[in-house]
C-alpha cells in the first residue's frame, strides 16, 4: 500500500514512539467492551494497541485517504463525521463514551469546544495536544497561563497533564512540544448559563 503522506491542513503528525504508545495506552487503560471512541487515528499506531484490547473500537477520521485505509481493518468502524449525540446512538443505552485520540494541532480547540456541549454523554477523554494548550487548560487562576480555555473546560471538567511527548515522538516531528491530558466531567458541574458564561469569558 502507497505510503500516506502527511498533510499540513489536516495538522498530521504521525505518532511513531512504541514506548510513549505504550505510556500512553496505559493511562487510557482500555477495557473490553468499553464504548470508546477515537478522533484523527491517522496510520493506526494508537488505534491497533487500543483494538486489541477492546475487540472494537469506532474512529473519527476526516482525511479520506486514511479514512479507506481505516476500513480495511475488520475491528474497526469508521465514520468521517463528528457528532456525539449520533456517536452516543452507536452503544448500548446510557454506556457513557470514552474518547481519546491525537488531535490536530490545527483544530484542537474547536474540538475541545465541541466536545464541551456532550459532556454529558462522556466517562472520560483522554487527548494528545499541543503542550501549551493543555498548560491553559489545567492553568490555576492569576497565573499567565490561564484563559478562557481554562475557565470554560474547568466548570466542566476535572483535568490532568499525564504524558509529557517529545517533538521526535511524532513523524514528521512538530515544532512544539506534546503532553496528554485526560478530562473526567464533573459529576455535579456548577449550575451555570453556558452560553452566558462563554459571553462573559
């Protein structure tokens, strides 16, 4: 099969470390029969650990040169579209999904945002990102680092920085540094107007 090359508008940086696939699988820690999902699998690396630990797993991927790869693979489900209340649908009634995946630099915020209004749907995310966003996202307040990022996913979300990742982690290498962060939603998130607090945010 023709090698896939990586395309700068999608922001495709390939995860190619086993030893940081393997860190990271850990912290996921996937169990059989868990209703996960995972955003921009690319060629695989993170997706073939987190199969074979599942026995089936349903991937979001935009690119449809990697999106045909995809259905290749006999264990996965492969849709080119992101909404989670349809995704929800997918798995048994009321199993909360798990979501993870290497989002792309380049539209990594829209997702957080997206994901924000189905968090209610949602177990726990676990996202490959950008250092310097997960920074902002797990910043304290009057630091420098904390923005309406941090505002905004900590009235929803419980979060951590769990994995540090190089640059040379990746093929090919970005120029910033990585990190995963995982997000669990708060049970019982304040009672606020969400679009009004993103008003005044």
């Amino acid at each position: 099969m023709a090698q896939h090359i990586a395309r700068k508008r999608f922001g495709q940086h390939f995860l190619s470390d086993g030893g940081i696939i393997d860190s990271i699988v850990r912290e996921i820690a996937p169990q059989p029969g868990d209703a996960m999902v995972e955003i921009g699998p690319g060629l695989a690396a993170l997706t073939q650990p987190l199969v074979e630990r599942l026995g089936r797993l349903t991937v979001i991927e935009l690119d449809r040169d990697l999106a045909k790869r995809l259905r290749e693979h006999p264990q996965l489900d492969v849709i080119e579209s992101v909404d989670f209340a349809e995704l929800a649908a997918r798995f048994p009634a009321g199993k909360p999904l798990r979501v993870v995946g290497n989002l792309p630099y380049n539209i990594s915020t829209p997702i957080l945002f997206h994901l924000l209004g189905h968090a209610h749907l949602v177990a726990d995310q676990h996202f490959m990102l950008q250092k310097e966003v997960i920074d902002r996202m797990v910043a304290s307040p009057a630091t420098s680092d904390y923005s309406r990022l941090s505002v905004m996913l900590q009235w929803r979300y419980e979060m951590e920085n769990v994995l540090f990742v190089p640059p040379e982690s990746f093929d090919p290498p970005p120029r910033v540094d990585s990190a995963v962060v995982r997000m669990v939603p708060l049970a019982t998130p304040p009672a606020v107007d969400e679009r009004r607090l993103g008003e005044i945010v």
